[in-house]
C-alpha cells in the first residue's frame, strides 16, 4: 500500500496535469475562435468590396461619361449685330453657341475669297462652365488659327466706345502668314468677354482702325432679361465714334501702347 503522503502527490500531479492540458485546451480554443473572427472578417470585407465594385461604374477612359461641351443653338436668336457702314457691306454668318452650364457664346465671322476667315467678333457670356485658372492666350490663339500653345505679344491699346482694349499678336510669325491682331475685352459686370481677330488692312495702324470700328459698331438686339447688359451696351452708345479706317492716331493710346510690351 502507498503510503499517505505518496498518495497525496500522485493526486497533486494529475491534478496539476489536468489544470496544465485544461489550460492548453483553452488556449487553443481561444486561437481557433479568434483566428475564425480574423478569417471571417476578411472574408467579410472581400463580399462587401466585391458587392461596392459591382455597384461602381466603370473607370476605364474609354468608357467615362462625356463631359458637358459646348453645342450650336440653331433655336436661339441673335442677341448682336453690326451696324452697316454702306447697303454693299456683306453679311457675318452668325453662330450661337451654348453650355449646359449656362454659358453662351456670339459669334460673327467675315470671310473672303475662298471662304478664308478675314475677321471673327466672338461674345461671350459665362456661366458655370467659365474657367477662370484658363490662360487667355490659349482661346484667342486658337481664335486666330493658331496652335493653343502660340505665344501671344501684347500690341497695343485702342480706343473703342467700351473703353481701352487690349491687342495681341503671334510672338514670331511665319514669314508670309497674315498679319493678324487679336483682341479682348472683359467686363466683370456683367460677367461679359468681348474677344476676337482680324486680318483685314495692310497696314498696323489700319488693322488697329478695322477692329475699333468693329466693335463700335457692334449693338445689342436683346438682352435676354438681363439688365446689366443691356445697361453696358447703353452707356457705350454715349461713347461711340465714327469710323476712320485709314488708320488715324487718335484711335491709339500711345503712352498705354509704350508700356504694353512683352509675352502675353
């Protein structure tokens, strides 16, 4: 027979080798029911990502919505006009132009033989879509003809019923390319910008005349319940010249024209 105190340890070992594989049991149990929530959790996150992916439209380039664009408004009427210096002047087709966004842009072009365009008047009034980071050079030159990226020089100021305006002209022009002046003019109120070109004269100071005349002569038809403009074009009209297409000084702003030097 065992004596007592050989029985009371062999009773505290198993005792203690039951505690140890309880507490093993446990632990193990414990890992297992984590790593079921850590499993389940991933699997969780890929259902509900691959439900989000389903749900998302497709982002590849070729597949994006179109942006809103600029369209012809063959339904809207002329808003401008050019007064007629002689019954024998043509007609500038005329073309509307307007932006879900809220813009809309006038436009008249002259053309001459072999329907090359001599001089376009473009107005535009903004809406949303108006970017203002936008360098302006980049719409005139494209305005003229010319690549985005044609750097523009500063020629000059002439006098027009709506005040100074500015011009500008191809940095280097291609020997034997038009000889052609852009021009621009913004108002902030109302929201209004007054741009274009011509090639029309053969002298500098005769294109300079040719688009002050321009713009001089151009008048309001409507303006489409906006106050503001019509207010504009009413107080231009107080300061409208007659023309002089030979070119006279009076329509420059020397001292303006020394300082307007440079890159556009």
């Amino acid at each position: 027979m065992q004596s007592p105190e050989a029985s009371t340890a062999a009773i505290s070992t198993r005792t203690s080798l039951h505690l140890a594989l309880a507490a093993f049991a446990d632990e193990v149990v414990g890992t297992l029911a984590r790593l079921f929530v850590y499993v389940g959790t991933l699997a969780l996150f890929a259902i509900l990502g691959l439900a989000a992916l389903g749900q998302l439209p497709d982002l590849r380039d070729d597949e994006l919505p179109p942006k809103p664009t600029w369209s012809v408004a063959d339904r809207s009427h002329p808003a401008f006009a050019l007064s007629r210096l002689d019954s024998s002047e043509k007609t500038a087709s005329y073309i509307i132009l307007r932006h879900p966004e809220g813009g809309r842009r006038d436009v008249m072009r002259w053309t001459g033989e072999a329907d090359k365009v001599l001089a376009e008047l473009e107005i535009y009034r903004q809406g949303g879509e108006f970017d203002v980071t936008r360098p302006v050079a980049m719409d005139l030159a494209v305005q003229m003809g010319l690549n985005a990226a044609t750097p523009l020089e500063q020629a000059g100021l002439i006098e027009t019923k709506f005040g100074p305006v500015a011009l500008f002209r191809p940095v280097a022009a291609a020997e034997g390319a038009r000889a052609c002046l852009g021009y621009l003019k913004r108002s902030e109120e109302p929201a209004l910008q007054i741009s274009g070109f011509s090639c029309q004269g053969d002298t500098l100071p005769a294109q300079r005349a040719a688009i002050a005349c321009t713009l001089n002569r151009l008048t309001l038809l409507t303006s489409g319940n906006e106050p503001k403009l019509a207010g504009l074009f009413a107080k231009a009209e107080l300061k409208r010249r007659a023309c002089d297409l030979a070119g006279s000084q009076d329509w420059l702003l020397g001292a303006a024209n020394a300082q307007l030097r440079g890159a556009l």
